[in-house]
C-alpha cells in the first residue's frame, strides 16, 4: 500500500528522533540533563486541577465546537489587559497552538502556495506546511544580531505571486528574540502593501525579560489581515492540557476556521474547564514565573558565555536560546554526547538547530537550549556542555 507523497515529505521531528539516544543513555544507567524541549518545570495553578476534579456533569459532553463560551469569554478579558480589543465572535478554541496554526495554514493557503517564516523557524511550522502542500519561503536571521529581521528590501524580495502570508513567533521559538516596535511596524507594512495575512505566534507573550513588546493585535491599520495563535501551554505550564486559541478580527477567516471546528467537532471539554480556571490566575503567578525564567537565562547565558568558541546573544524573551559552537556538525556531537560521554553517569542533551531551519546546511554548527531546568542543574548542563565540548573537539580532530 502506497503513503502518499505529500506526508513522506513531512520531517520527522529532530526533537523525537533523539530521544531514542537518550532512553539509550538511561538504560545505561546516565543521568541526561534535558535542554532539548520545552516542556516547562512550573507547576501549573492548581486551580487547573480543582475546577477539573470538581466537575458535576453526570455526562460528558461535546463542548461547542467553537469552544466553551465562558472560555471565550475569559480570554476575550485576557487580551483586553493588554489594550487589544477582540469581541467574542473573533475567538475560536482549538486543540493546542498547534490545531490553530494547521487551521489556519489549511484556511489561507491552496497547494503551491508559500508563507514568509524568519528562520530559525518553530519546527513545526514546516510540518503543517508541507501536509497540506504549502511551501516555507525564508528569511534568514543570523545569531551574530540576536536573529532580528533583515532590512525591509529584503523581506520583499522574497515574496512572490504564492506569497499568501508572514508567520513568526514573537517572543521567538527558537531563538527567544523580542522584535522591536519597528520591526513589527515593518511587517505591518509589507503585509498591507503586498496583501499578505499576518500569523503571529504569541504563546510566548509573558516570557519578555528586556525591553518592550509589542503584540501585532495593537496594529490597528491591518487589524483585518492579523491572526493571532496562542495557548494556556507555556504562559501556565499547562502543555498537556492542549487548549489554545485563535483570534482575528476578519470575520470571514474566522467563518472558514468554525467550518473545520465543527468537522473535528470539539476541544475536550475538561481540558476547557480547567483552562477557564487558568485564565483567572493572579498575576502575581506571570510575574514570579517570568522573574524565575529571567533569573535561568542569565544563569544559561553567563555559563555559556565561558565556553571557548561559543556564540550567541543573550536573548530577550521565551525560554531557549540558539548558540553557535565550534563543531562541524552540531547533531553529530549531540549524539555523542549522549552515547559516548559522561561524567560520574552524568551527561547532557541540547537540540541539535539545523531542524530549525529550511535552507540547506544552516544551523548545522548551532543548538538550541532550552532554560527549563532550575538553576543549579543549568549551571551543572552548562559544565557537562563545556567539557564535553572540549573533549569532542579532540576526537573532530
């Protein structure tokens, strides 16, 4: 029997295939140090917990494809915290960030078509893509300026008659870049002057550590061509949960999303009980979460800073960070560290970036890490990295 053409052209994720080197490690008995994914430590609200266990429905019921209205509702309320103004009606409950951001590539995008994506890009965004026929068209962003956007003129050039739309993460995954006022304001204008949607993946928003941001929902002059994605996953340590979100306030994308809504029928209803729970967490939560996070990035950044031939920026929001290092092939040297070395059974495990990229042969002698240990096992994977780093250059040699 025959797989089609268009799935065997979907990656397999560069995250899960490494996974069967570190289950190896621990059969061996090694502890692995994960900076590979990230799947935070925070407990989540136990709010979650307490609204689930106390559920008196004597039936379990579809919720409203569209999701559960006093959900909607709450979020609405979320968003108006920070000044951007969403009816009820612009709000659809999806399973995760990552349905929303499939919806709507399947919604906006015929086969042959292609999106605008600054890479290092979410590698997802390329799996979504290619399952529906739909090409990645990229903008390159270097570590050597923190993976800021190129200039406007460049970002032009590479759209073309398929061009259907922008999409980037901000703050960024992977690289935890924070765009500037004017870099979003840029974007805003090359989506009005070439007719492009705008997807921002804002699942990131409370995780900024360093100066302002700005979300793409207080654009106001292309408020009809912005769509936002987001999710309870990273901002309440919930990703199990898979509750997220879109917004938009053009009411015919919204209608062509209710339609594959209503096709998947609905978001589990328990999951979007606990998730309404979350969204009435006391901010002192965001605030101790995002002060714990900063704290762990500069711990990250300061150790790495001290291996020779590192380079990076130290990033200003979300929880990872994408470094280059003086290997000539980054994925090689992460499983060796994982099947070749270790100190006292003790070993690390960061992602290998070329996953993270769609052009050939960028990435390849970078990683990411992801600040989701607490500090003082950082500070220990930052020194299994450093040594480790440095008796692998021996062997490259």
């Amino acid at each position: 029997m025959n797989i089609s053409n268009r799935i065997q052209s979907v990656p397999v994720s560069t995250i899960m295939e490494l996974l069967t080197y570190s289950a190896k490690a621990k059969k061996l008995g090694k502890k692995v140090y994960h900076l590979n994914i990230g799947q935070p430590d925070i407990k989540t609200p136990e709010g979650f917990f307490d609204a689930i266990r106390g559920y008196k429905s004597k039936v379990l019921e579809y919720a409203l494809s569209e999701g559960l209205p006093e959900l909607i509702d709450a979020i609405r309320k979320y968003y108006k915290n920070y000044n951007i103004d969403f009816e009820n009606e612009d709000i659809l409950i999806t399973n995760g960030g990552s349905e929303a951001l499939l919806f709507t590539i399947i919604s906006i995008c015929d086969e042959g078509d292609n999106i605008l994506v600054p890479e290092p890009f979410y590698s997802n965004y390329y799996s979504f893509c290619k399952s529906v026929g739909v090409d990645i068209n990229p903008i390159t962003t270097i570590a050597e300026n923190g993976f800021h956007l190129p200039p406007k003129e460049d970002i032009i050039a590479k759209i073309n008659s398929n061009t259907k739309a922008i999409l980037f993460s901000n703050p960024g995954n992977p690289t935890g870049v924070v765009y500037t006022k004017e870099e979003i304001d840029m974007i805003s204008e090359i989506a009005k002057e070439h007719n492009l949607w705008v997807i921002a993946d804002e699942v990131y928003r409370e995780f900024i550590y360093d100066g302002e941001y700005t979300s793409l929902g207080n654009i106001k002059c292309i408020e009809d061509r912005v769509i936002i994605v987001d999710s309870v996953s990273k901002r309440y340590s919930a990703c199990g949960a898979r509750v997220g979100s879109l917004a938009s306030k053009n009411k015919k994308f919204i209608g062509s999303i209710l339609k594959l809504c209503q096709a998947r029928l609905s978001v589990p209803t328990l999951e979007q009980v606990g998730a309404i729970e979350l969204y009435k967490t006391d901010n002192s939560y965001l605030h101790s979460v995002n002060k714990e996070y900063k704290e762990r990035r500069d711990v990250l950044y300061n150790e790495l800073m001290k291996i020779p031939g590192v380079i990076c920026k130290k990033p200003s929001g979300a929880f990872y960070i994408v470094a280059k290092i003086p290997v000539k092939n980054a994925d090689h040297f992460v499983k060796w560290l994982l099947s070749d070395f270790d100190i006292d059974g003790e070993t690390v495990m960061p992602c290998p970036a070329e996953g993270f990229y769609h052009t050939p042969g960028f990435g390849i002698d970078e990683i990411r890490l992801a600040y989701i240990l607490n500090s003082d096992d950082l500070k220990k994977a930052a020194y299994l990295l450093k040594e480790g780093l440095e008796a692998y250059l021996k062997i490259e040699k």
